[in-house]
C-alpha cells in the first residue's frame, strides 16, 4: 500500500540530483507511531509535521510552526505522504529541485491518536486528535481540516492547535521556535546549509529507536518505563571502552546538552539523579589563564561574574558546564534572589555548581560515558584545594531510585531533580539521556477574575487574603480542558461584578479581556514557585475546592 500512496512523491523528486530518501529503504517496524518535524528553509521558511501512519509519513507544511498558545491557530497545508525513511533525512535539497532549500530534524519522537476513533477515521472526518512525546513538543494537539476544504478542494488547508494542558504556554507562543539545533546532530541551520558538523543520528533506521523510550514514553506512562527498566537491569553491559578523543584547538563554544521534561523520574538502573538548580546555566571555559563564561545560547556574560571568573584562573586549559545560582539561608537556591544579585550587581557570593567536564587541554570528554567525565570532573575541583569557601562546587548525583530523590527534593522546597544515563556521552542539544522532573507545589488561591481572547476563556487571576486585603498573585494560564472550562465559566459568570476585588498594587487594570468575579470561588493550583515580584510562575489550575 505504502508504495502506492508514494507514487505523488516520487513523481515529484529526480533522486539523481536530490538526496532525499526514494522510500525503497526497508525501515524497521515499531510498536508505536514515530513523528518527526522538519524545519524546512525553502522558499518561505516554514516547519513539515510528519505523523507515522499506514507505513507512510502522512504530512503538514505548518507555515509559522508549531505554538504551544491555545489560542494560536497555525495553518498546515497537507502535502503528498512521505516514506518513514524521510525522518532521518537532514541536509540541503538542492536549488532547482522541488522543495529546494535547507532541511533540518528539529523535534522526533513518538505520537498517540487521542479519543475513541481510528486515526484513520478521525484523518478523513478532518479532525485529527493526538499527543505527541518528542524531544521539543509534547502534550495534546488537534489537525483540524478548514471547512472549505472539506469537500475535496484542491488545496487541503487544515489548522495546528495546542490543546489546554500542563505543556501550553498562553502568550508565548512562539518561544518554542527559538531551539535552532537538530535534535538527531546538534546542527544549526547554517551549519547544515554549509555541509558542517557530523550528520544526524538515526532514529527511523536505528534497531534502537535513538529517541529514548524510557524518557519519551515516561512522560505519562512511568510504569511502562519501570518494566522495562526492570527487564533490561540483568542484561549484559558491554565491556568496550570508548576511543580516546583529541583535539587540536579548543571550541570556543559548545551548545549545552538540554532536558527532556517528563512527570517522573527514570527508576531503574544506571542513572544519576542530580538536584535541579533553579539558576543560570553557564558554561566556563579556561585557556591559558583567560577564563570566558557563556550563557546557554553563547552569550558572554564574564563580566557579570567576577569573583568565579577570578576563581577559575587558577584552572587548567577546561571547558566545564554547570549553572551559576544564589542561595539562600538555608542553603538552598533562591532565583529571585539570583536576578537582584544580577540587576544590583552584586554577584560575589554566587556560587558555580559544576557537573560536566566536555573538555579538558587537548582532551575531549564528550565521548566518554558520563561517570567517566564526573569523575574526572571531581579530581578537578578537588584539586584545587579550596574546600567549602569555593565559588566553584562539583554537583554531588544520587544512583538511588529516582522517586525517592525527588521526593526528597520536593521536601526541601527544591526545583525538582534532572536524571543523567550514566553511560551515555555528552551530545549538544535535548536528548533523551537526561531528563527533569519538577516538583509542583499544591496550592490554594482565592480566584478574582478571569480573562478571555477574541470571546473565548483564556485564564484566571488568583489572589490571596492578607487580613482585610485581597492580593493579587497572578495569572493561571494552563490546565483547562474543554469538560473544565464548561463547567467552570457559568461559575464565574454567576458571581460577575464591575468592580476588582483585588486590593493593593499588582492587580492588572480593567480593560476588554478582563472580567472581575466576586472574590468567593477557591481553586487548587500547581505552580513551578515564586517570582521576586511575589507572583506565582507556571501556574496550572486542577480544579474547584468543593
């Protein structure tokens, strides 16, 4: 079947002049739907959704890209179905060719059709429900087919929406798009364009399924994640040892390794679980006594950190990643306080916490296993003999299972925790070998109003009481199914009134998206923590106090 729905494709393509895949390449099966998303810089840049289905990728040009705002409706234009070999392709198809320009891998993993009906149904009744578990997106979404192509026109427009749920983000919709590196090589776009930088890491055609299960499927199934783990714990480990690496000259920057989000943390056998700083991610790179350190996107930000700077003179030729935070009384990290420390330029007593080497005089570390790298990492800063008073501190990780540290974590008031594969090697860009599982703090707010775009509920604003004063702590924007947001509005609607309820500074002012509620209705939130402005962030509503 697949060969003849690949018949507009093929026809499409000379493969004498194009490197794209020709669909003749046997691709292994797979228990689950794999997706892949193209950032595609032909002639107008846009972002090819691609979704497994019947042995082809059927697929969507979405002209902006993916938002993960609600509200945000994306068109995609669906084009003629891909072969699966498709989803390892990077590279420059070149001018003159169809579809000429610049291909990237920019997100891959694994799809679920969401609701009662086949895929297959819900594709041809134009309302296509799914959840993705990629390495960028994740959550549910819907593809629905625009009315006026319902009846077989020639162009089949159809609408890329984020559903309500923990993963949106209400305005800010396009913030997703900034992540500029393939997921499969850690390229960017130009360096693909120019031919740099090794190729992409297969996921289509690896027996291993290079996306990592475990990290993919543990994002709402955890207990899938612990049978398996339990069923690979006595499987033989390779003995082999990774060829030593050198270099001639030293990067002057590397991009950063990045987590994979999921709701729990990995339990089986090795891993390391680390406490998640809630700081800036730095990395510092010494060559010849002159010390650089660099914010996650390259930026130069030495001048900002003098006394770690000056510390870290003393290190041998190093390119170390870690993430620069403030802390509090109690010794734990303290984000506001990191941005006063910052704007007040007052950084002397932030500390660097350390936890990967990448390079080390003509060494590189990368391909070593990341036990290897810590623990070489360890003698490092230990070596430098400068005990508790250190600005630069080595991360201590945990190999128990990963539940209890995070517990453990939420009971200290942290972030939450990030997990590593101890065996698995530094590799730019969000993989899934590491992962960050947050600790969700449970809470009650007094809800004061509600906000609405073009007619349609977009959010709560939540306060608190302070003796006789309603304060106001902020927006809670995620977490409204469609079952909620019915139950919920009449509510709110029942108890409207003209006048804020809100006492105090902070309330927003009353403008056409803004409805205030009588100050009557509590909410139980989920929310990341505190802004220095006293506001809650990444907010999620669960649901109505009876």
């Amino acid at each position: 079947m697949a060969e003849k729905q690949l018949t507009k494709y093929r026809a499409k393509r000379d493969f004498a002049k194009t490197a794209e895949p020709s669909g003749e390449v046997k691709i292994p099966g797979s228990d689950r739907r794999r997706f892949v998303i193209q950032k595609h810089a032909a002639t107008r840049l846009h972002y090819d959704l691609r979704l497994e289905m019947d042995g082809v990728f059927k697929s969507w040009a979405v002209t902006r890209g993916p938002s993960l705002d609600p509200h945000d409706k994306r068109l995609a234009v669906e084009v003629e179905d891909h072969p699966l070999d498709y989803g390892d392709f990077e590279g420059t198809i070149p001018k003159g060719q169809y579809g000429g320009g610049t291909v990237q891998l920019w997100d891959r993993g694994y799809w679920v059709p969401d609701g009662d009906k086949s895929p297959e149904d819900m594709l041809a009744d134009g309302d296509l429900k799914f959840s993705l578990y990629g390495e960028r997106l994740h959550g549910s979404w819907v593809l629905v087919r625009m009315k006026q192509d319902r009846t077989g026109g020639k162009r089949a427009n159809w609408l890329l929406i984020k559903h309500h749920d923990e993963y949106a983000r209400e305005g800010d919709a396009d913030s997703i798009l900034a992540e500029d590196r393939s997921v499969a090589s850690g390229r960017p776009m130009a360096a693909i364009a120019a031919g740099k930088g090794a190729g992409p890491e297969p996921f289509m055609l690896s027996g291993s399924e290079t996306a990592d299960p475990d990290a993919v499927w543990d994002s709402n199934h955890g207990l899938a994640a612990d049978e398996r783990s339990g069923l690979l714990a006595g499987a033989k480990k390779s003995t082999s040892k990774p060829a030593r690496s050198n270099i001639e000259a030293m990067p002057d920057f590397i991009p950063p390794q990045l987590c994979q989000p999921v709701a729990r943390p990995p339990s089986g056998e090795g891993w390391a679980h680390e406490i998640k700083f809630d700081g800036y991610r730095v990395q510092l790179r010494v060559e010849g006594g002159k010390v650089t350190l660099k914010t996650r996107k390259g930026i130069d930000w030495t001048g900002k950190f003098p006394a770690i700077a000056r510390e870290a003179k003393s290190f041998p030729d190093v390119i170390i990643d870690g993430e620069i935070v403030a802390l509090d009384d109690r010794g734990a990290p303290d984000f506001a306080a990191l941005q006063a420390a910052l704007s007040e330029r007052e950084t002397d007593n932030l500390i660097f916490f350390v936890f990967d080497l990448l390079i080390e005089g003509k060494r590189d570390w990368r391909p070593e296993p990341l036990s290897k790298r810590k623990d070489r990492l360890r003698q490092l800063i230990d070596g430098q003999g400068r005990g508790k008073d250190a600005l630069i501190r080595y991360v201590e990780h945990f190999a128990t299972g990963g539940d209890a540290v995070l517990k453990s974590a939420c009971r200290l008031a942290l972030e939450g925790i990030v997990s590593k594969k101890l065996d698995a090697r530094y590799r730019s860009g969000r993989s899934g070998a590491w992962t960050k599982s947050k600790c969700r703090a449970g809470y009650e707010v007094v809800i004061g109003g509600w906000t609405t775009t073009n007619g349609k509920f977009r959010s709560l604003l939540v306060g608190v009481n302070h003796g006789e004063a309603f304060v106001y702590i902020g927006r809670v924007g995620t977490g409204y199914s469609e079952a909620k947001v019915k139950t919920l509005l009449p509510r709110l609607k029942a108890l409207a009134t003209a006048k804020s309820p809100f006492t105090g500074a902070g309330a927003p002012r009353k403008d056409a998206t803004i409805h205030w509620t009588k100050p009557e209705l509590v909410a139980e939130i989920e929310f990341a923590g505190w802004t220095g402005a006293g506001m809650v962030r990444q907010a999620a509503f669960k649901g109505l106090r009876r």
